[in-house]
C-alpha cells in the first residue's frame, strides 16, 4: 500500500458477499456496525447497464460519531464511512478513503479530530483486515 495515497486497499480470495459478511462481524468487534449496503450492481441493471458486483459499505460507531457530532455538527458530512467492496482481477478488493489529518485541523482547529480519524482509520483497517484473513 502507498503510504501517500488517500485510499487503503485490500485484496482478498472471498467472493464479495463473504467479505461483507465476515467485515459485519469484525466491524461489530470493534464498535461499528453496517446501516446500509449500496448494491450498485443492481441500481446500474435497473437502469439498463452493466456492472459486475460492487457494493458500498456504510458503517457506523455511534459512540464516534455522537462524540464528532457534539463537537461540531459539520462533521456529519464525513458519515457514515463507508468501504467499496468490488471483483477485480479475479479477486475482490476492498478500499476506503483515509481524510487527510492536515485537512482536517484546517477544517476542525483546536478540536483534535486528526487524533480521531486516525483511530478511525486503524478501526477500518482493522476490519478489513479481518475479514479477508484466511
């Protein structure tokens, strides 16, 4: 992984519905659970179009967010996080994008939110991790 991109990737033999399940249970372990998973294969064919097996997965800890959300309620549009889980090449890759710390005191100054989203992130690699373990 490129330590300079804003994305974390994985890769992982399971097809893309066990990866799922198996992130539930490690995002339950961890605080988080899944509110929503965006089946864009299935939006895209209702639509006439094709699209092989992508899915975006939103997790929550409320725990997390009520405690961003008392410190500034801007910081919603940064919710739920969310994990795009897709076939390709063979495998299924799992990616979320990690916020920039800079970024974020810029947005946020004085509040410590840098601090947060790096545990965020690592709660998020974490799962990933996890889930696609052998």
């Amino acid at each position: 992984m490129d330590s300079q991109s804003p994305f974390l990737t994985f890769e992982s033999d399971l097809d893309v519905d066990e990866l799922i399940s198996r992130m539930s249970v490690a995002a339950e372990k961890r605080g988080f659970h899944i509110t929503h998973t965006h089946d864009m294969k299935a939006t895209f064919e209702k639509h006439g179009m094709e699209q092989t097996p992508y899915k975006i997965v939103e997790l929550c800890n409320p725990h997390m967010a009520h405690k961003a959300l008392q410190a500034d309620k801007k910081m919603g549009a940064m919710m739920p996080k969310q994990i795009c889980v897709y076939e390709n090449a063979g495998k299924t890759t799992a990616l979320f994008m990690k916020p920039n710390p800079d970024n974020l005191d810029r947005l946020f100054p004085g509040m410590g939110v840098s601090s947060i989203s790096k545990e965020v992130v690592g709660a998020m690699r974490g799962i990933i991790e996890e889930a696609s373990a052998a």
